[in-house]
C-alpha cells in the first residue's frame, strides 16, 4: 500500500466583534520535499465570498470538496430563493463529510462567515465532528498556534486588532514547523465584504 503523506498547514480561524479572520500558510509538502511556495489553503465557499473555509489535509481534497461546497450555496439559493446563513453553510459542510466516513477526504477544516446572526466560526475533523467556536486551529501548527491564540484571545477584540493576532499566531507557530512557511494568507470578513491578503514572511521580521 502506497504512504500517504498530510501536508502540513497553519489553519487559523478567529471571530471578532465585527467580523471574522482566517489565515492560513501558503506551503505545499510531499514527504520531505516543499512542493510549492505559494498553495492556497483559504477558499469562499459562497459567491459573494462572505462564507470561507481554512484547510487542512490533501491539497485535492480540500480543494474539491471547497468547489463541491460552492456549487452547494448556489443551489441552495436558487431552490431558497435567499443566501445560505454561515451556520447552514457550516452544517452543509459537515454533512457532507459525513457521508464520506468510509471514504473521507483527507481534510480538517474552519469555516468562518458572516450572516444575519452576525460573525460565526466553526470547527470540524475529517468526518464532520461540527462545533461552533470563538477561534479554530488545524494543521501541523495547530499546537504551537492554539497557545497563542488561549493566551491573548480577547472575543471583545475588532478585526483590526485580530489581524494582529493573526499575524503573530500563524509567523511564530511556523517558526517551529518545517511544514508549513513561506508566506500566510489572511481573509477578512465584515458587513463590508470580504478580502485576502498575501504577506510574505520576510515581511514579518522572518
């Protein structure tokens, strides 16, 4: 039987009074070879973008099932005739995993949104374990970022000061992380819309 190996990532997620975060490394491995320098691992999985998911896991996998995702909100949208909440989103998602249990995608991931009910983040494993959460971590650096993130957390925080944090989480955790690095995308969403942005390490003192 062929090994399979799990790219590492750093897949943060993290909701703020006024909307929510998600970040994420840009470093694609295989064994012990980096792959690419510049994977995307944060996907909208609604068209207006107000609804995306950080991942973890096989690189295909993550990226089928954030395309499988995109065309469920349409769907749901035509047949609703309304936009599909964050926590309907979220569900969505989970279900679908579940029904892979015997066959699962290779995949951890945090869905996070903004809906009517306002900001929302959740968590789910390989097969859909679905909880809802103030912040998320995936990955090989998930360890080294959750410490960051329990410590200095504060929910009352805006998205302004939560990209600091996000920032700090992701460029400290894959200090110790040769599996993740390179560069960390950060999507911001608020009742604004939503925005990526690519930040290369060297930019961060690295």
């Amino acid at each position: 039987m062929a090994q399979i190996w799990i790219p590492g990532a750093a897949a943060v997620a993290i909701k703020c009074k006024d909307g929510v975060i998600l970040g994420n490394d840009t470093r694609s491995t295989w064994g012990y070879t980096v792959n690419s320098k510049s994977t995307s691992k944060i996907f909208p999985i609604t068209k207006d973008g107000m609804v995306a998911i950080s991942c973890y896991g096989l690189i295909g996998d993550f990226q089928a099932l954030s395309r499988i995702m995109l065309a469920q909100a349409n769907i749901y949208e035509i047949r609703e005739g309304v936009k599909i909440s964050v926590q309907a989103m979220a569900k969505t998602v989970a279900n679908y995993l579940y029904q892979r249990k015997m066959a699962p995608l290779y995949t951890n991931v945090l869905v996070g949104g903004m809906g009517e009910k306002g900001p929302a983040v959740f968590t789910m494993d390989a097969i859909g374990s679905l909880s809802e959460d103030d912040y998320g971590v995936a990955g090989s650096s998930a360890t080294y970022a959750v410490g960051i993130l329990e410590a200095e957390y504060n929910p009352e925080m805006t998205v302004k000061e939560g990209v600091k944090l996000m920032k700090k989480v992701i460029h400290n955790a894959v200090k110790r992380d040769a599996l993740a690095g390179n560069a960390m995308d950060i999507m911001t969403i608020t009742a604004k819309g939503a925005k990526t942005e690519r930040i290369p390490m060297k930019d961060l003192g690295e």
